[in-house]
C-alpha cells in the first residue's frame, strides 16, 4: 500500500505549488482585513480539497483499471485514498495552528488556548467533511461528485441564512458549546470510519 500512497503523493506534487500559491494570496489578503477565522478555515479546508484532486486524475488517465491488476486489494486502494486525505487535513490543520499563534504572537492579540479549539474545531469539521463527501467521489465519480461537495458547502449556510433567527436561539450558552465541541474530533473520525466502510463496498462492487 506504500507504493499507493507515494503514486497520489507524487500526482499531487505539481498541484500542490499551485495550491500553495493560492493559500498565501488568501494569508495576505485576509491578514490585512484581520480575518483569522477565515483565513484557519480555508487553508484547511483548500490542503483537504487538494487531496480529492487525485479523484480527477486517477478517472483521466484510467488508472483504477491498471491499478487492479497490482497486488493490492480494492480496501487497501480505498485506504490509501483516505490516508492521503487525512494527511493532506491533518497538515492544513498544523498550518492552520502555527499561523494563528504567529498572528497573535505578532500582533499582540488572542489567546493560545482559543486558537487551539479553533484549529481543532476546524480540523475536525475539515474531517467531517470529507466522511461525507469521498463516498459520493466513489459513487458518481469527481464529476458528478463535485456537485454533492457545492452542497455541502452551500446548504448549511443557506439554512443559516434563512433561519438564522430561529436557530441561534436555540444555542446553548458559550460554556457548554465549548465542552461539547471536546468531542467533535471523535465524532469526526468515528464518521470517516463508517465512511471508509461504506466507500469500500462501493469500490468493490464498481467495474472497470
């Protein structure tokens, strides 16, 4: 499996510069308006995103039907997709982390604690959010697939939008929602479990 991990790696490298580029445009821009929240939130998310791009290259260069004749199972081709997933998260959320302690180190500003539950909450939604969207890659392909990702974006802000009044006054207090947010990581990863599992049995069902 280490020779699947390195085969997404070395797909993703020249991308990756050009991904690079855009992450520090958006640093630059948002640091001059004060934006940290916006600027964790999309550098985690952007470095996740990355690693749903080797979908798109592995379906243009046919690579599932060479890539099955190797000694590798369809659970170990799934599992590499998802270990490189989650290490292109888990390095969005590092950068994320030192970024916010620069900024604040820098500027004087915020609380290394805050920025800590920051960066794990934001680790964690980037965590959900791939549990629910690399099923559907699996299912319908990064074509169709991508128009299920605009939703996942778009839908829960939309419903914020429209019912902003009437659901934040059904939040709890500060307090509580920062103890409940301790077990939103867990939550994630026993999701991108029950994910893995269910890409699994739509990988092994799929004919090339």
């Amino acid at each position: 499996m280490k020779g699947l991990l390195v085969k997404d790696l070395l797909v993703l490298r020249k991308y990756a510069r050009t991904m690079v580029v855009f992450v520090l445009v958006y640093i630059v821009i948002f640091s001059m308006l004060d934006s940290v929240d916006v600027i964790s939130g999309m550098v985690t998310l952007v470095l996740a995103m990355m690693s749903v791009a080797t979908f798109s290259y592995d379906e243009l260069a046919k690579w599932d039907r060479f890539g099955l004749t190797m000694p590798v199972s369809r659970n170990q081709v799934v599992a590499s997709r998802y270990l490189v997933c989650l290490l292109f998260t888990l390095i969005g959320g590092v950068v994320t982390l030192v970024f916010r302690l620069g900024f604040g180190y820098f500027r004087n500003t915020g609380d290394p604690a805050e920025s800590l539950l920051s960066s794990y909450v934001i680790l964690s939604v980037a965590v959900l959010f791939l549990s629910l969207i690399l099923p559907f890659l699996y299912k319908f392909g990064p074509e169709r697939g991508r128009l299920f990702m605009i939703l996942v974006f778009l839908l829960p802000s939309m419903l914020l939008l429209f019912f902003k009044d009437s659901v934040f006054g059904l939040f709890p207090s500060e307090e509580t929602i920062e103890q409940a947010l301790i077990f939103i990581l867990p939550i994630a990863l026993a999701a991108l479990l029950l994910s893995f599992y269910i890409s699994c049995r739509i990988y092994a069902k799929k004919e090339f």
